[in-house]
C-alpha cells in the first residue's frame, strides 16, 4: 500500500518541497530500500525508525519496502525526515489511516525510544508550509519554537512519535503555538546587556559609531592595542533599531539553517554580531562547502560584522567581501547546486595604526619603518577600502580617562536619536529598495546630497590638500548627509561637510 508525507530538504537558507513516498506489501524478500538522492544521515533511518516504532509499540514492516524522497534531483541530507517516514510507514501498513497525514508538512530526528530531536531549518520549513497553504506543521518542539515565528501557519510541537500519531488521529489535543508563543521574542536580561555608557572617554570614536549607526555606513576605527575598539564594537548591535520581524526571520532562517538555534539558550530578538578570527577560510568567511552553507557574512546578515585586526586577515578572504558588501548577498556555486545567501550587514573593522600598534603613541616608541607601515596598511585593497565610508582615529586613553567615574551616553539615548534619523532616511527612500543612506545610488546622492558653490569649493580645497581619493567624493556626501540627519536639518550644511570629510583619514597620509 503506498502512502505520502510531505516534508522539505534544506538548500541554502530556504526550504524546497519533498514528498516521502512509502511503499509496502511488495512481493520479494524482506529489503528496506530508500531512494531519492539521500546522505548517509538519511540512510541510517531505518535503523532508528524501526528502533522508533518497535519501542512505541508499532509494528515495523514484514514485506519489502520502499521509500522514495521525491523529486529525485535534491539532494536530502541530515535526519529530518526520520518522523515522516516512520508515519509514512505506519499509514502504508494500515496502522492509521493514511487519510490523517493529509495537509500536514512533517519532520523531526527520532531517537530509538520514539523521541523526537530537534532538527535545522525549522523556521524554512514553516514558511514553506505557509507558502503551501498547509494546515499545520508538525515538528520538534525546540524546533517548533522558531517555526512559531512564521504568521499564519499552525505549528505544533511533537515530542516523540507516539504523541505524534495520537494527535493526528485526535487522542491528543496539541495547542498550536504562535509568534507571541516564541521564547525568540523574550527581552535580553538586563545584567547581559552591554551598554555605551559603560566606554571611558573616547568622544570622537563614540560619535564616529552614532553617524555609521544611524546611515548604515561601514567602519573602520584605527588605534593601538587596549583603546577600546572592540569594547565599542561589541556595543554597537545595542544602538541599532530593533529589527522588523521580517528582518528576525531572515536572521534566525539563516542561523536556523546552520544549526546554530539548536544549541543556543539565550534566545532574544536581537541584531547578530558576528567576530570571526582572522585566520578563518575564504569558505568560512563567504559560505560554501561541499552542500553549500552561509557563512560569517550570512550569519551576520541585519547585524554587524567585526573585523579585529583588518590586515591580518588573508588578501583572499578580504577580497571576497567586496561582492557582499556591495549587493548585500552572496552568490555562491558548487556541484551540489548554486545558492544566493543574503549578507546585508555593517561592517566594522579595526586595525592597528602600525604593524607594532605604537605609532602616534605619546609615551610608546614605535619600532616600525615607513616601507613597515606600508605594507602592513597595502594588506588592505583600494576596492575594498572603498567600501568603507568612516575612518576614524582610537587613540589611547589616558589614566585619568580610565580612572573617571564620569560616563557617556546611555545606549539607549544613542539609539533613540539614530532611529529618528533612520525615520527620516525611511521616509525620504520610500517606494525604493534604498534603506538607508550608505546604499544611495549615483541619482540619489545627486538629489539628496546637493551642496552650494561655497561648500564646492571647500570640499574641492580639502581633495587637493589632504591628497583625498577621488572615491572620497560620494562617501564624503553621504556620511555628510547622515550627519545633517542627525541634525534634523534639510540641507548639508558647511560643519556637517567638515565632520564628514575629518571620517576619511586612511585617504590622506597622515602616517607614513
């Protein structure tokens, strides 16, 4: 008797359809045969499956059997499809009526006792059910937790495959869980929270971080050892807006999708910050791999990614941020397929100003020699250098700087003035794909970024004695104009023009 359970295989971070077919009855010796494309996870079913049904009480199949995951040209991997093909089963040999399964997406890992596990994707797959107007989705409750988030489509959580079967036949109630139900919704803690006011000095680089914050733009701070940069960039996701929920699906769908929401406990509906070593792959960096995956640039997607020590960091793995940071997605092909990952991130990066991090130092004697210097600052491309609208001097604090009981401002005073400039930058983009003022286009920067023939010339002035590139120019004005944001005013004006052009430090040569 043939039976059919819908499930999905996993590609990238989106779910496509997969039908489970079960055969059973079939003349011949006893053989479990499965077919479909599937990894060896997907072939040791069987023996947890009928592990699974023997300690739930079923009975597992006497005849031969075959399974087909269809279509056959995806690749299935990973034990998702452990719970619809022991369902699948059980309808093919008339243990339920195969009628039950009907409208129902289905998946889970089971254990050999008949407990569920949770499993990735969850959250792909419910909005693969709703895009398939199902009327329920059937997963592991870790699992369900995520799915919950998708509107519209009822998920309900299964803890082993007996509670499964009875529910599918009515025995057992199930509550169907909703978005309000998710622990991904629940506030950060307090005494976790990381806040700006807890910076000592550093006037300018917290100013810097406000204007990269409220247009969106790349960042570059430039300091010695200890001055506080990656104090600062760790602080930075807590002034972001607080994202959309589309904006947390598509960060928990990719985090979702490599496995990373499994074995996280602090759930929270927050911006990712991700901080990769500088001795990580291109691979690593970008996503790929034999099935290919996201990356640190994916799993940063929304949020910020940091870059400590910039020049460290292999040329080959820096250059391939420069399509990502561009399109805001990665394009990546492999044998198994080619997949488009989003990776709209900000990107912030520090680095030293020297190879030994003491040049410029007052009271610290740098060792470096300008050839020294120069190398060290060569590791770092023009294009990708272009990327990067902010460049901003991290000098080292002073004792009494450290030793203050003085603090700056609040996050969440920071963050309430970058989300009425950001409100502004909404407003004025509206009806376009442009979201922010770093991703104007040549057009807008000419309509929105209009200056007079005073301030002209100044910016003419300033390219001519600081030695400015000319991909200054268009950074220049829209930094200019998230300045003018913040100020709620129409216009650039000449001090906001000043601010922006002060941001451009690694363009002119101030160390070597």
């Amino acid at each position: 008797m043939l039976s059919i359970v819908s499930s999905g295989a996993l590609q990238g971070v989106s779910a496509h359809p997969v039908q489970v077919e079960v055969n059973t009855g079939e003349m011949g010796e006893l053989r479990f045969i499965l077919v479909g494309l599937p990894d060896t996870a997907v072939k040791e079913s069987q023996d947890r499956v009928f592990s699974a049904l023997s300690n739930t009480g079923f009975r597992p199949p006497e005849t031969r059997t075959t399974i087909n995951l269809a279509p056959g040209h995806i690749r299935k991997e990973g034990p998702l499809y452990d719970l619809p093909i022991a369902l699948g089963l059980l309808a093919a040999s008339n243990q339920i009526p195969k009628e039950v399964l009907e409208g129902y997406l289905v998946a889970g890992e089971l254990g050999l006792s008949g407990k569920t596990r949770p499993i990735r994707g969850g959250l792909a797959l419910a909005l693969l059910a709703r895009k398939q107007k199902k009327k329920g989705v059937l997963l592991p409750p870790q699992s369900a937790d995520e799915a919950a988030l998708v509107a519209d489509v009822p998920v309900y959580p299964v803890r082993s495959l007996d509670e499964a079967v009875r529910f599918l036949l009515g025995e057992k109630d199930i509550a169907p869980l909703g978005p309000e139900d998710s622990a991904f919704r629940q506030e950060i803690p307090e005494e976790l929270a990381v806040d700006f006011a807890e910076i000592k000095g550093q006037r300018a680089l917290r100013r810097a971080v406000e204007v990269a914050v409220a247009g969106g733009h790349n960042l570059l701070m430039i300091g010695p050892p200890g001055s506080g940069k990656s104090m600062v960039a760790k602080r930075i996701p807590g002034i972001m807006p607080e994202p959309s929920l589309d904006e947390f699906l598509e960060i928990l769908g990719i985090h979702s999708a490599a496995g990373m929401t499994l074995s996280n406990a602090q759930k929270t509906f927050k911006r990712p910050f991700r901080s990769p070593h500088h001795t990580i792959s291109d691979v690593g960096l970008l996503g790929g791999g034999s099935i290919p995956g996201p990356g640190e640039i994916s799993l940063a997607h929304n949020g910020v990614l940091f870059m400590d020590e910039l020049p460290e960091f292999k040329r080959s793995a820096l250059e391939v941020l420069r399509q990502p940071l561009e399109e805001g997605e990665v394009s990546i092909s492999r044998s198994a397929g080619k997949i488009t990952l989003p990776s709209s991130v900000m990107l912030v990066a520090a680095m030293n100003p020297c190879p030994c991090g003491y040049m410029g130092d007052p009271k610290r004697e740098c060792r470096c020699s300008v050839p020294q210097v120069q190398r060290y600052r060569s590791r770092i491309s023009g294009p990708l250098l272009d990327r990067i609208d902010i460049h901003i001097d991290a000098p080292a604090l002073a004792l009494e700087e450290l030793r203050s009981e003085q603090s700056g401002e609040s996050s969440g005073t920071l963050r309430e003035r970058i989300e009425h400039s950001r409100g502004r930058q909404k407003k004025r983009f509206n009806n376009t794909r442009t979201t922010c003022n770093s991703n104007m286009s040549h057009g807008q920067i000419r309509q929105y970024c209009s200056i007079d023939k005073s301030q002209g010339d100044l910016l003419q002035k300033a390219f001519s004695e600081l030695n400015l590139s000319a991909r200054a120019y268009d950074r220049i004005l829209k930094v200019a104009r998230t300045i003018a944001d913040l100020e709620d005013s129409q216009r650039i004006q000449t001090p906001h023009l000043l601010e922006a052009i002060r941001y451009r430090s690694l363009d002119r040569n101030l160390f070597y």
